[in-house]
C-alpha cells in the first residue's frame, strides 16, 4: 500500500507542475509592469535596473518556482482591473460555488443511486424503461440549454422561482442560501440543471454494477440459501454497487465544480466561475490561471483521494493489479 | 451491397425501431445541413441580406408573424429556420472535425504505446493522466481567452472555429488511446501478429494491415457518443462567448443571442436552435446506444 501510495503521490505531483507550469504561462501574460512602474523617460539602464530589483531578470525556472511557492502559500496576485487580491476575490466566491456543487451533489447521488438501483433490480419493468430513455435525453440536453429552459416556464411563465442572483443570510463563517426559504428557491433551479447530466450518469452506472453483481455466485447462493429478494438487495447487491459510486462521487465534485461555470453563467450565480468567465472577458490573467490552477489541483487532489479510499475499503486493490 | 444488407448488423438495425427513428432524425439534420443554401433564401452569415426592419418577428402562426420567415427572426433580422439550417452546419462541422482530431490521435499514440511498449506507453499514458486533469471545457475557456487578447480582432474570428475544434478534439483524445493502447496489447499477442512478424512484415505495415482493423469497434462506439458530446461542448463554448463568432451563428451562438430577449417572453430565438440540439444528440446517443450493443466491442 505504502509503496503504491508514494508512486501515486508522486505521480500527481508531477501533474501538478505541469498544470502550473500552463497557470504559469498565463499569469505571465499579463502586460509588463515595468512599463508602468519605470515612467516615460526611464532609459534601458533604468529599466533594466527596475527589472533586476522585482526579479524579472531571473531564469524562467526560477520564476515559475516563485510563482508555485507563492500559489502555495495562498499568494495568487493581484487582479488587473481591481487591484484586490486574486485570494481574496476567490475566497469570497467560493462558498456560492461549493454550495451548489454541494446541493447537486446530493440530488445527483440521491436520484442516481435510487433510480440506478430501480432499474438495475427490475430490469424489465415498463418504468425502467421509461427511466432509462428519460436518463438518455437527460445527458442529450446541454446544461445551460436546460437552465434557460427551467428559467423561461419557472420565472418568465409560472412566476415560481427566481431566474438569476443569490439570496443569502450572512452568518460568522460565510454566506450562506442554505439557511432561508428565499435562499432555498434561489439554489434550487441552478442545483437542479448541475445535476441533471450527472443523475443520467448516474443512473447508469449503478445499474450496471448492479446488473453485473446480480450474477454472481454470491448471490446465486443467498438465493438459494431462500433469503428474500428485497434482504438480498439490501444486504448483498448494495454494499457492493456503491463501492465504484464512491469513486466517480469524488471525481464528480471536481468535474461539476469546474462545469458549474456553466450554470452560474445562465443564472448569473456569483460564484468562482462566474468570476472566471467575467475575468476572460477583461483579459484578467491572474485570476484566470489562479482559477484554472486551482479547479486542477482540486481535480488531482480528488483523484488520489479516491483511489487511497477505494483501496483502504477494497483490498483485492491493495495487492495485486488495478 | 446486397451482403452489407444481409449481414447481421443491418439485421439488427431493422428490428430496432429506435435506431432506425433515431437514424432518420440524424439524416434529416445532416440532410439540412448539407443542402442548406438550396432550402432557405436566406443565407444568414451575409450582412446584406439581413434587414433590421425584420428584426425579433414572432413565428408565422402568431399574430405578427411573417409568411417569410416560418419561426420568426432574431434581434439582427435573421430567419431562425435559416439559422438553424447553417447553424446546424456549423456545429455538425465542429463536432466531426473534433472527433477525427481526437480519433486519429487517440488511435495513433494507442497503437505505439500498446505496440512499442516501453517509454513511449510511459509517456503517452502520463500525457493522457495529464490529459485526464484539465476539462476540455476550461482549455478551450482559456485558448479563446488568450487568443483574443494577443490577436488582432478580425484575425481572432477567423481562427476561433479552429481553436474550438483543437481544443475539443485535444480534450478527448486519451479515451481513444486508452482503450486502443489495451485492444493492441491483447492483439498483438495473437497468433496471426506473431505469424505475421515471423514473415517479416514491419510494424507499421502489422499495425495499419493486421491490427488496426480489429481494434475500430470500441473506437467506433466511443466516437459516436464523443460526437454527441462534442456537439454539445462546441454549442456551450458558443453561449458562453468563446466559441464561433456572432457574424456567423452556429446553434450555440443562436440561443446566446436569443436567451436576451427571454424575459421579454421572445422564445422563439431559444426553443428552436435548443430543440435542434436535442435532437440532433440525443438521435447520436440513441444510435451511440445501440451500436454498443450491435458491435459489443469489450469496453471497460
């Protein structure tokens, strides 16, 4: 486990540089400052003395060390267009986009699990049926086509719900629209469209695990042995279709933070991506590739998590091959 | 043609009516892609033909609406049908293109890696890890981000449709190399590659000739649903603002367009470019279903 572990911890190291190395290139993007620091009338000597004292002058390497050290410490710059700090800005949006990714992930999970254990039990149902091809054109429907649709017959139409923004009560610890009704009805749509696409993901997954768990002999043999089919279900098919659940749930919330970029935008949600989005449209390197440097280092991080759990509770993972 | 149509795949087409639905929903989407300028009088992507005194008419059957133009027209004075038909071209474009880039890569670095073994498998199997990390969504975000600051406008437009198709077809590549690399691994210890490398043959010539034809049903199977996903990935890109630009719309840039003009009750300019997509991906997933479990390649 041990040695596996080091050789997997490593390898997302690596991934890590990698991808801060591209954050790196397009933080250095953003217009020289010694142009604006040094005046009109700097001469080359001038600059070139400015250079050399902010530490422009250093090797590239040298510099992109500075830049992961810095990321790492929480330092990711100043934005261009207001001059606050990058951590700030994301600091301060960030509770909105993990509290919808939290919420979708509940309905994901919740639906996915339920329904996917539905169809995988009674495969020849009408229902199953019908859930399956629901499932289909679920994962058929773009989610921001999906959200203008929830927004056009929920708001426009019916009145029902709020179509964009965030209602929030202010707590010591963050803002949060988790803890009034007005926050609850301004959550509920864009958590809704999040989830969509994930809950047909979903949905199929389990079924299939659950579709392959069924014929094998541990189940043949509680058959056998007459135990009832819902205790089989229960005991035998679910514990072990949730297994693999586990995993593609925690790379999920990597995916669907970096995909929530989408619903905000429809619901113009005031979350990380949103910010993200906006910072595209002003040119503003600095929180673009802290954004994009961090939704990487949330997915790796993720990653390796999952596998460590997957074979903390699975141990045919521990010893031989993946 | 007769043995194609005997065959069982063509059976199995037959007896499915989903597939076959689904197949000739698809057609008629590609069908009016194709013959677009011979189906519309308006070609939407030229300036001059649009007039603004056209501009946000209601589809024919409601009061206002104009016998010209069947679903109504958007805030530039375009005919949403036309629209859609040269939207629809655009976007088919895209999304093959995307899916070949990623196919023929994918496939590519698969066969070397599962063939070669070696550094080139460690390498490409790290480059698809690395790969695996980013979503296509944020690089292509990204690209469209830098390109229009370090480009002069008109040449940023011009290039956009490409950036767009590079950065799908990069962000899916490692799906195709991954199951290709394991399909060769397993081929290539068959007999018939042993025997032909005793007869000498080269390793391109065993892999173009001897291998590659026995590793295409998975990669089949995941370039169709890949095309689904790229549809909807290039039509996201365009909402967003980052994919193809406004002058000429593709489905994606049509609802942008139209989501503005939503509260104002104008659905028009968003429910038929959307219906269009749905159609098109879900007639590509149905498909993308069946063949699964028509060719039932060994997918993992």
């Amino acid at each position: 486990m041990s040695h596996k572990f080091v050789a997997r911890l490593v390898q997302s190291v690596v991934v890590l540089l990698a991808t801060g190395l591209v954050a790196f290139a397009i933080f250095s993007l953003a217009p020289d400052p010694v142009d604006n620091l040094a005046g009109e009338y700097a001469t080359i000597e001038d600059r070139a003395a400015l250079r050399a004292t902010l530490g422009y002058d250093r090797p590239f390497i040298v510099q992109y060390g500075e830049y992961i050290i810095k990321f790492v410490q929480g330092d990711l710059g100043k934005s261009l267009r207001t001059n606050e700090l990058v951590a700030d800005l994301i600091a301060e949006r960030a509770p909105a986009t993990l509290e919808l990714v939290f919420v979708s992930t509940v309905i994901t999970l919740g639906l996915g699990v339920w329904l996917g254990i539905f169809t995988g039990v009674n495969r020849r149902s009408k229902r199953t049926q019908l859930i399956l091809s629901t499932s289909l054109l679920g994962v058929s429907i773009p989610t921001f086509l999906m959200g203008l649709l929830g927004i056009y017959y929920f708001s426009v139409q019916f009145g029902w719900l709020p179509a964009s923004g965030r209602k929030v009560v202010e707590t010591s610890l963050w803002d949060s629209s988790l803890i009034s009704l007005d926050g609850w009805r301004s959550i509920i749509m864009p958590a809704l469209t999040l989830s969509l696409f994930n809950v047909g993901l979903f949905i199929r997954l389990v079924r299939a695990d659950v579709l392959e768990i069924r014929t094998m002999d541990y189940i043949k043999f509680a058959r056998a042995r007459g135990f009832s089919e819902q205790r089989i279900n229960h005991h035998h098919v679910l514990p072990n279709a949730v297994m693999p659940v586990i995993t593609v749930a925690a790379l999920n919330i990597g995916v669907m933070i970096a995909f929530s970029l989408i619903t905000e935008a429809v619901f113009q949600w005031p979350g990380m991506g949103l910010m993200f989005l906006q910072a595209i449209g002003f040119s503003d390197f600095p929180i673009m590739s802290a954004y994009f440097f961090l939704v990487a280092t949330i997915f790796v991080v993720l990653n390796l998590l999952a596998d460590t759990l997957l074979s903390i509770v699975d141990p045919r993972l521990r010893r031989g091959e993946s | 043609m007769k043995r194609l149509l005997q065959s069982d795949f063509m059976q199995d087409f037959f007896n499915s009516p989903s597939a076959m639905i689904s197949f000739l929903a698809l057609f008629s989407v590609i069908f009016v892609a194709l013959f677009a300028p011979w189906l519309v009088d308006q070609n939407p992507f030229d300036p001059l033909q649009l007039d603004l005194m056209d501009s946000q008419l209601p589809p024919v059957w409601m009061a206002d609406g104009d016998s010209r133009y069947v679903l109504g027209t958007d805030e530039q004075g375009r005919g949403v049908l036309a629209a859609l038909f040269y939207g629809a071209r655009l976007s088919l474009l895209v999304g093959l293109a995307s899916v070949a880039l990623s196919l023929v890569l994918g496939v590519g670095v698969g066969l070397i890696a599962g063939y070669f073994r070696g550094w080139a498998d460690q390498l490409i199997t790290r480059l698809a890890d690395l790969q695996l990390t980013i979503p296509g969504l944020l690089v292509a975000l990204m690209l469209a981000g830098v390109i229009k600051t370090q480009l002069p406008v008109e040449m940023a437009e011009t290039v956009m449709i490409y950036v767009v198709i590079l950065a799908i077809g990069l962000s899916d590549w490692p799906k195709y190399a991954r199951v290709t690399r394991a399909a060769v691994m397993i081929e290539s210890q068959e007999d018939y590659v042993l025997a032909a490398r005793a007869m000498g043959a080269s390793p391109w010539l065993i892999l173009r000739r001897h291998v590659l034809p026995n590793i295409m049903r998975s990669n089949i199977v995941i370039a169709t649903v890949g095309l689904g996903v790229a549809i909807m990935l290039e039509a996201t890109l365009s909402f967003l603002g980052a994919g193809v630009p406004t002058t000429t719309p593709s489905l994606g840039t049509l609802i942008r367009s139209g989501a503005n003009f939503l509260f104002a009750g104008e659905w028009w300019v968003v429910v038929f470019p959307g219906c269009m997509l749905i159609l098109t991906v879900f007639s590509i997933n149905i498909l993308g279903d069946w063949l699964r479990d028509a060719l039932n390649p060994k997918l993992d």
